[in-house]
C-alpha cells in the first residue's frame, strides 16, 4: 500500500506538482473572495483559500467527483470529522517529542502508534461500508489501500506488537528502588531493583484502618522517600525524577531502541500521509457544509460541465448569488446568463437596488466555485477556466489624497490590463462612479473598448445608462481588431417593482425613472391626481 503521494483533491503527483509549481494556480487573491464574498460562506482555518483554485480542468473534475461522493455519503463527512482531532493529536505529539527525553519519547512514539492506529479503523470501519456507493476516484482508491492496509498481515502483527508493548508499559505502576549504605549508613549505590504492574501502598496507620487492610507485603511502603515530601524543592523533586528515568531507560534500553526502527520505518511515513490530508479534509468539508446548506435552503446546484479555457465560455441557466441565498427568507431570484460569440462583455445597467451588484457578485462566485471544484449554484452550466479573476468594487479606502477617487478608480483599472489577458474574467461594479456622468461614461468607453481588444470575459454593472447607447460605436472600432463582442443586460423592473430578473436588452433609462417615480407615487398621473383632489377640496 503506497499512500505517499496520495491527495483527496489531486488525481496523481504530477498534477500537484504543477499546482504547486505555479503552473496551473490562477490570479485569484483575497481582495477577490473576500469582495465575491466567498470567504464569508467558506472560511478555512488551516488554509488559505487562495491555494487551491485551479485551471486544470482534470483536477477540477477530480474534485467535483469528490464532493458528489461527500454529498451522497454523509457518512464520509461523519468520519473525515471523527478523523480531524485524531490528526490533531498526532501534530501535538510530534511537537512534544522533539522537546522530550528518551523515556517521555518512547511513551510518546507508542501514543502515536495507538492515535495512527484510530486513525486507521476510523477510516476503515466506514470507507467498508461505503466502498460500493463510491463513484469519484479520490474515495475509492483511499478506500481500496485502505481496506488493504487494514486487513493486511503486517497491520495485524503491528496491533498485536502495540499490544504487547502497551501492556508492558501502561501496566507499570511502580518500581522496586534498592540503596546500599555505607558503614555510616550513608546511600552508597542505588538501582531499580524491579518495575511492578501494581502501585505501592501507603504504611501509614491511618490510610491502614482507612482500606481495612493492617498486612505488610512487598507493596506497602515503610517510609516515603523525602525528595517528594512537602517540604522539598521543585529542584529535590527533579533530580530523584531523574535517576528514575535514567534507570528505566537502561531497563528498557533493547525495547526502545527496536521500536524507534518500527516508529522510523512505518509509522513516521504513513502518518504524515494522513497529516498531510488535514488542510485537504477541511476544505472537503467545509465545501460540503456549504453545498448542503444551499440545497437544505432549496436552493439548486449542479455539478459543471468544464469546457476547455480556450473556449471563454460561460452559461449559467437558474444562476443565483449563494452568500444572498444564505442571509434572506425571501424567494431566490435566479437568472440566465451565457457568455457567447456576440457577447463576450456585458453592460449591466439598471435602476439602484434592482440586483446589477448580486448577479455580477453571482457571476464570479460561479466561476470560482468552480476552479474550486465545487459545485455551481445553478441549474446548469458550462464553464470554461479562467487564468484570473478581476474585480474592480466601490473602494472603501479613504487613501486618495495622491490621485482622488477617480484617480485611484483608474490606478485600479490600470493595474487589471497590466495583469489580464484573454482567458480572465473581469467584474466591474459601478467603476468610476466617483465622478460624473458625462466623465465617467468617456473614461468607460475607453476602459470597454480595452477590454473589447484583450478578448476577455467582462461583465460591467454600472448605472451609467448612455454607456448603452455606444455599445455599436465600441464594438465597430474594435471589430477590425477581432476585439470581443459587447451587448447590454437589464436589470427589469415590473409593475414598478423591481423584479430582480435580468434580461438581454437595450436599457431605457427614461422608463426605469417613470416606474421608480410610479412606486413613490410621483408619476406624472399620480401627480395630476393629487392637483385635482387639492382643487376640488379648496372648491368645497
């Protein structure tokens, strides 16, 4: 059984070698999750998240069919949290052992043993069971190395040697001290004499009429030894500590020394097998949390179909943002939305409030869900990988006194085309509102008709509705380029709600005003209502 290079989220070592290479780890950072949101709804405590998106599409498939074996056994994610505060000793001891004397590291080593062997029956009384259930390739090799490992002869006789040797040394309860004294009756030579499976007793006449027991055998004490009196020094303490140690290393000098060969050449290896499972594990089930949260929500998910990254594709039928999902009651809105060859860039606009922040916010979580190899909250999708997400929020950051808000807008913009290129994703959410309108819509054009070149995805919410009106003037001066496709998205209002439903259309931004001032009632008609209900009360 070699579990060496073994992973629950890569299918072989070359593909984690790569990974961690750099080779196939896409420019996702903090700011992102954190802007997406996803950090809030997957919070790792051992990892960062950061670590483990990825462009491969066969580790990404890997991992989707992992986590459909967690959501379909929910007794994996019982034993994968049975597992984590075992491994979590085992990390404790090895910190202990390398500050410990040679008996405190012998008693260790076989604590280590006892916790690698829970380890072992933790994993093997369920991986069993659930071994014909088992569809993705991650379960069913650890289960098949596993089972042979569990019910192997070598794994018998280590059970049967830990055996022997725990009962020789958690059965010890005490040891036989011999002292020769001198003429003067001055200790001249000590030693072990014997180690007992039976504690001494006390002499004293009281702890005697206590137990009812009045007989002197070898096991009753005459006299205490005086370094564990009261009265003594923490120092005095020690150092009789100490020859005890010294003495019983010597008694169990050939022992330890045979079980250091076993601890080095077996146990040491496939232990950190499992040790290097823990930032794996939590990932596994924390995703998992999160998924079977969303359904218990009644919220859908699909496992995606990854088309290749050349291919920029994205569709999403009955997409939905998750962090949203998590936090209202109300019914989740869900929309379409596919990426194609007459729109590789979106102007999203609409009315304040109507949804353009939640669906674009919904756009990225999808896509980095996916380089996860997590399920996508929707009722369907093809996604291709992206070298890089890029979002460009409403800043927070009260640090503009070099450029100003519009200047430090444009610094970012301009720090996203130094680093994306054809296979990114771009999220823009009412970049440049800092100024206005006339401004900010020609500083747009510019950035749209950029990203029209790169040939990247984008999907630009903005409540600059003239922006629309350029989208042809854009695409024909990047068209003799080959620059990507822009279209427009609305976010709908409908009898003068807003429905948080997105269409593929031109905006109108005269009838987002005339349905907004209807929902105050401050339309035209509503208005004249009102002048002619006040005329005919100063009538009467």
């Amino acid at each position: 059984m070699d579990l060496t290079n073994f992973s629950l989220l890569y299918p072989d070592a070359e593909s984690q070698r790569r990974h961690y290479s750099g080779q196939c780890r896409p420019d996702i950072d903090a700011d992102v999750i954190e802007q997406l949101g996803l950090s809030e709804i997957l919070d790792l405590k051992n990892a960062d998240l950061t670590e483990y998106f990825t462009t491969d599409s066969d580790v990404i498939v890997y991992r989707t069919e992992t986590f459909a074996d967690m959501l379909n056994n929910e007794a994996l994610v019982e034993m994968l949290n049975d597992l984590m505060p075992v491994l979590g000793d085992v990390m404790e001891l090895r910190r202990l052992e390398a500050d410990s004397g040679d008996t405190e590291s012998y008693l260790l080593s076989i604590t280590e043993i006892e916790l690698y062997i829970s380890s072992i029956e933790i994993l093997h009384s369920t991986l069993k069971r659930v071994q014909p259930n088992l569809r993705g390739a991650a379960f069913r090799t650890l289960a098949e190395r596993i089972i042979e490992l569990a019910e192997s002869e070598y794994y018998g006789n280590l059970n049967k040697k830990l055996a022997e040797l725990t009962s020789r040394v958690r059965e010890i309860k005490s040891v036989t001290v011999g002292v020769n004294l001198d003429a003067q009756l001055r200790p001249k030579h000590a030693g072990v004499l014997s180690i007992n499976n039976e504690a001494f007793r006390s002499g004293d006449v009281i702890d005697k009429i206590l137990r009812l027991d009045f007989k002197s055998d070898e096991y009753t004490c005459i006299a205490n030894l005086v370094p564990f009196g009261k009265r003594q020094s923490e120092d005095q303490k020690m150092a009789l500590s100490l020859a005890f140690n010294s003495a019983i290393n010597e008694v169990y000098k050939s022992s330890l020394r045979s079980w250091k060969k076993i601890v080095q050449s077996y146990v040491l290896e496939n232990t950190d097998f499992l040790l290097n499972l823990m930032p794996e594990i939590e990932l596994l089930v924390k995703g998992t949390r999160l998924m079977k949260s969303l359904s218990a929500r009644g919220c859908k998910l699909c496992m995606p179909t990854i088309a290749p990254a050349p291919d920029h594709a994205f569709s999403a039928i009955g997409l939905y943002n998750p962090v949203v999902a998590l936090k209202v009651e109300d019914e989740i809105i869900t929309n379409d939305l596919i990426f194609d060859e007459n729109a590789s860039i979106y102007i999203l606009s609409g009315p304040n409030r109507g949804g353009k922040s939640v669906i674009t916010c919904a756009l990225g979580l999808a896509q980095t869900m996916m380089q996860l190899g997590l399920y996508v909250p929707a009722e369907s999708a093809v996604i291709s990988p992206c070298d890089a997400v890029f979002t460009h929020f409403p800043s927070v950051s009260t640090d503009t006194i070099d450029h100003g808000r519009l200047g430090e807008e444009c610094v970012r913009l301009g720090d996203i085309f130094d680093r994306l290129s054809a296979e990114s994703l771009v999220l823009l959410d009412e970049s440049l509102s800092s100024t206005g309108s006339f401004e900010g819509a020609a500083i747009a054009t510019e950035v749209l008709a950029g990203l029209s070149r790169a040939g990247c995805r984008c999907l630009f919410s903005t409540h600059l509705h003239e922006l629309a009106a350029g989208v042809e003037e854009i695409n024909a001066r990047t068209a003799e380029f080959g620059g990507g496709r822009i279209d427009t998205l609305v976010a709908g209002i409908e009898d003068g709600k807003r429905s948080f439903k997105i269409h593929r259309a031109k905006p109108d931004g005269k009838s987002y005003a005339r349905d907004i001032a209807a929902k105050y009632g401050l339309s035209y008609e509503n208005i004249m209502k009102k002048i002619e209900q006040k005329s005919i009360k100063e009538e009467k």
